[in-house]
C-alpha cells in the first residue's frame, strides 16, 4: 500500500473510531468539526483562518444545536525554538479542536500540524504544536527582541495589536459576530457552515 493510501486508511479508521467513541453533543460536535475540515478546509486548501474557522464553528454549535463550547485565542508553538504564534482552537468538555494548523499555505515556512478534534489526532503533521493561553517568559522574551529590532518591530507590533483584538473578540459575542460578518462572502459564515447542514 503506498504511504498516501496508507494515511487516508490511518486517517478513516480514527474518524470513525473517534464518532464510534462519542454521544450526544460530543458526537455533534466531532461530526461538525470533521464535515468543516474535509468539506470546506480541505477542497479549498482554505489557509490562516485559525480565528474565522473557530468562531464560526462556536457560533454555528451554540445556534443550531445548543451546544456551549469556548473559542480559545492562545498560542502554538512548534518546539524548534521559543516563538509562539497566535492561534484559535475551539474547545469543549475540555477537550480541544484544532481544524487549521495542517492545510498550511507555505509548508516550508510554516510546517502542518495536527488536525485535531475532540483531543484526537485525526491527520497527523509535521510537526506537533503544543498549545498555551499565555506565553511563557522565555516566548515573551523573543517578543521583545523582535519588538526592538527595527527589522522586525513592525510585524511583531502588528502580530500583538492582532492577537490582542482576536482575544477581545473571542470573550465577546457581539464582537464575534461583526468579525464573522465582515469576512468575505466564499468563506464566511454561510459558506463555511453550508456544507455542515
């Protein structure tokens, strides 16, 4: 069997050991995450949409289904150095859903992932990012450095100034939802949450 065909088995078998494994809104919600990732995430190679995929999979549980999970905006980091990147995940029951660290738009700068739903590694990547609310001192450290260095203090102020409005974002709705409607029209809302109906 070639590698490819061998992942895709991997792949099937832990989707549906996974499902097999959850009920009521835990099914919900892996089901939901799993349509997202290879109906929407997938065919459209959709790329650094960590903030929109979460949101919209947090609204889309709580509107159609009832289900209360929290959209986390935290950090990843890949473990080859202290620099921690800006990321959302979604969680629930405590358990965590990352849909976008694997479809990466240059795997040479930024190397894929884990897909992972409900604290399944359902799509292996590269690398293993771990994942963190806040930054350790070490990570903050980098930041200042980079902070003043005129040859990266504009990207790194800006990387701050975004993270910070994601947070805000994420701890309230009505910001949520103006963010979420203000994406464009092929992968907002409607879009996104059509191939989950």
């Amino acid at each position: 069997m070639g590698e490819a065909k061998s992942r895709t088995k991997q792949y099937e078998q832990t989707k549906q050991s996974l499902l097999a494994s959850c009920d009521g809104d835990a099914k919900v919600v892996a089901g939901s995450a799993i349509k997202l990732f290879e109906r929407f995430i997938l065919p459209k190679h959709y790329t650094r949409g960590c903030y929109l995929v979460t949101m919209v999979l947090h609204r889309f549980l709580a509107e159609e289904h009832g289900i209360a999970t929290i959209p986390v905006v935290g950090y990843v980091n890949d473990g080859t150095d202290d620099i921690m990147i800006s990321h959302a995940w979604l969680e629930f029951d405590a358990m965590k859903t990352d849909l976008t660290l694997n479809v990466v738009e240059h795997p040479d700068v930024i190397r894929p992932g884990d897909v992972v739903v409900l604290d399944t590694v359902l799509r292996p990547g590269v690398l293993h990012y771990s994942y963190h609310r806040e930054r350790p001192a070490e990570a903050i450290a980098v930041v200042n450095r980079m902070l003043s260095d005129p040859a990266s203090a504009n990207i790194a102020r800006h990387k701050e100034i975004e993270h910070e409005a994601m947070l805000v974002r994420s701890r309230d709705a009505s910001l949520m939802d103006a963010y979420i409607a203000g994406a464009p029209l092929d992968c907002g809302y409607a879009a996104m949450t059509a191939v989950l109906r």
